[in-house]
C-alpha cells in the first residue's frame, strides 16, 4: 500500500497474515513510506472495534455495555475507540521506538509507528471477545489478558524483524512486560469484582427503581 493509493484488499490481507503469521508479515513489511498509511490503519482498526463496541453497547452484551445505559455507553465506547486509535498510535510509536533502542534495533519514528499500527489489528479482536466479560468476569479478564500476551508477540516480530532489534534483548523485554500484564491482571481483577458487586447492590438498591421510574415518566411525558 502507498500513501496515493490505499489498497483495502491488500489492507485486509495484511491483517491476516499479521495475525497468522507475524514472523513473515514483520520480515517483508516496508518501514518508510510516509505516515499517513499507518494512520489509516489505526483509524480503521479503531471503527472497526468501535462498531462492535456500538454493537454489544445496543445488544446490552459486555462487561461495559449491559444495564440501563447500555446503548449509551456503547455510543460512547465508539467514539473511545477512534479517539484511542489514532492517539495510541502516535504514543505506541513512541513507545516502541524507546523499546528498539533499549534492544539496538531502528528508531527511526515512521518505522515504529507502522509496526505499531500492523499490531494494533488486536483491537478489533479484543472488541470482538469484551462481551466474554458480560458472560463470566473472571473468563473475561483472562481473555483479555491473553489478547494482550498476544499483542506482545506480534510486537516481538515486529522489533525482531522488522526494526532489527536484538531478539535476546528484546525476549527479555518482552518477558517483563508480560508479567506486568499479569500483575496488573492480577489488580484489576480484584478491583473488577468490587465494582461488579457494588452494581449488583445497585440494581438491587431503591435508587436504581427511582432512576427507572423517572425514566418511564420523561418516556410518558414525551408520548403525551
């Protein structure tokens, strides 16, 4: 794909093979170009996982997304994940660009930012699979632990053979930001159980019947 001419074909192709077979993708990938392919990239892994972020948001399926103010939320959710997309790009770029000097690989920013934006492929994916969250809290936040993991992999090839890194160093690097991962899952499973209990106690509580009388009323009053 070129700046003049972006290919979706070739866009969705490329998608798949990061996916499927990042090693080989990371080798063959071209690191100059211009910025505005990668930002394209991000952009559309953004609508796509805010589509369906808007989806489970309407559906009232998620972790997220469920109760009284489930479309609402899925709405904004949409609108999150484009703003992240383009923002996550420039910032992820940044940090994978340190992450290459730490392990001797390129720095150059153009290059870190178009392996930053083949990997964020994972964002439709981790959209796809939020509604796990809805289902079961602790399958969930394994799942998306697991997609993360994930993501580290893809950024590995990308460092290894794409920006030429150093694969020992960058091993260890990747090696210790996997248990940060599982750290912060670790936290913020227990946090996300808190907060799913303090819900329960809310759906259950007189004020959540007193939001949804007052709500029947401005739908009764809107009708009149």
């Amino acid at each position: 794909m070129s700046n003049s001419t972006f290919d979706f074909n070739v866009f969705i192709k490329e998608s798949k093979d990061v996916l499927t077979n990042p090693k080989a993708y990371f080798s063959t990938m071209k690191t100059t170009g211009g910025i505005a392919e990668p930002l394209i990239k991000a952009g559309i892994y953004g609508v796509v996982a805010g589509v369906i972020a808007l989806i489970w948001g309407f559906l009232k399926i998620g972790g997220m997304t469920g109760g009284l103010f489930g479309g609402a939320v899925g709405v904004m959710l949409f609108v999150w994940y484009i703003i992240a997309a383009i923002i996550g790009l420039f910032i992820g770029a940044v940090i994978l660009l340190i992450i290459s000097a730490i392990c001797k690989g390129n720095t150059d920013f153009e290059a870190c930012a178009r392996v930053t934006a083949s990997a964020m492929v994972i964002m439709p994916i981790s959209a796809l699979l939020s509604f796990i969250s809805g289902l079961n809290l602790t399958a969930g936040s394994i799942v998306g632990l697991a997609v993360n993991i994930y993501m580290l992999y893809l950024l590995y090839h990308g460092l290894v053979e794409a920006l030429k890194a150093k694969p020992d160093t960058t091993k260890i690097v990747m090696y210790v930001l996997a248990a940060l991962l599982v750290l912060f899952f670790i936290i913020g499973l227990g946090a996300k159980r808190r907060a799913s209990k303090f819900m329960d106690e809310f759906k259950n509580s007189d004020l959540q019947e007193m939001i949804e009388n007052a709500q029947k009323d401005i739908e009764d009053s809107v009708e009149e």
